[in-house]
C-alpha cells in the first residue's frame, strides 16, 4: 500500500524528499509538505480549493484531516508542531512549535501561536487566537491556564522524536522498494 498523492485542477503536491507520507494517507492539490515532517496512518491532507503549507518535523498524527475553506482561508502550519491523532485542522494557522491534542478540532480562521496548546477533545471555534504560553480546553476551547515549563518542555523533543521516527519508516519504505 502507498500512499495517494493526487493533483487538483493540475496542481501536485509538494513533499520534501526526506518527508514521510505514509501509506494509506491522502495529500491532494496545493499542498507543500516540508523536511522531516511526517503524515502518519490514515491522514487526509485536502488543498483542493485553497492552500496548506506544512513546515519542517511536524507531526500529523494518526487520522488527522486537514483542510481549508474555499476563497477564505489556506491553512498554514509551521516548524515542529505536533498534531494529536485524529485532530481535525480546518484553514487556519499553527505556528513553529505549537500542540494540539488529540481529536481536537481547530476551526476557521483561528491562529494557535508558538508555544501555545491545544488540549485533546478541544473545540476552538472560528477566529479564536490561542496566545503564546497558553492552554484552550473544552468544547467550546476557552483559555484554561497559562502553561508551565513542565507543561512544554519535552515539545521540541518530542518532535524530534517524531522527525527520526519519520525518517526512519522512509529509510524501511525505501529498503522495501530497493528489494
């Protein structure tokens, strides 16, 4: 099994070399997918009718779905942010080094800044700003507390952790290929 990378309106994606798309996840249209950065399992990443722009070592976990809203919104996400399993991402903004939980959903228009989190389960309604150094939870997501450096500090760690995991299941993949 591979995974399926399909042009839009004849636009192919673009995927860094050293990315990891893993088979059974989808990744259509005006999509630019950077180094190091895997799409787990099950993802559907869907530019059909606006742009998404993935940055380096990222995460998209495990049946993650990212979209966009047609004229309105791309979606735009930056370096070594790590999205949960089964998050929903929907034409908005994650900046380099944010965390949004598992089966949280980000809505249109939001912007969830640097070192700013996202809980598992969360709503963040359309337009909502998630500021640096604080933690939404609920549906709907409202700003709980403010995080603790124990709160972030194994992030970058962990998408590192992630990032060789990615490179890793290429290097396997491409074995696989070879023989």
């Amino acid at each position: 099994m591979t995974p399926i990378i399909l042009p839009y309106r004849g636009v192919l994606p673009t995927i860094a070399p050293d990315a990891f798309v893993a088979p059974g996840a989808t990744v259509i249209g005006d999509t630019e997918i950077g180094p190091g950065t895997g799409i787990w399992f099950g993802c559907v990443v869907r530019g059909d009718v606006h742009e998404i722009r993935i940055g380096a070592n990222t995460n998209v976990q495990d049946g993650t779905v990212i979209h966009v809203s047609k004229g309105t919104f791309g979606t735009y996400i930056g370096d070594s942010v790590t999205i949960g399993h089964q998050a929903l991402i929907h034409a908005c903004t994650l900046e380099d080094r944010c965390f949004v939980g598992m089966n949280a959903t980000v809505m249109d228009g939001c912007v969830v800044e640097t070192g700013a989190m996202v809980a598992a389960g969360a709503l963040v309604t359309p337009g909502k700003r998630v500021k640096a150094g604080e933690l939404w939870a609920g549906s709907p997501a409202k700003l709980k507390r403010d995080l603790t450096e124990d709160d972030t500090k194994t992030w970058q760690e962990q998408a590192d952790r992630y990032a060789a995991l990615a490179r890793e299941y290429c290097e396997v993949l491409a074995a696989r290929a070879a023989s």
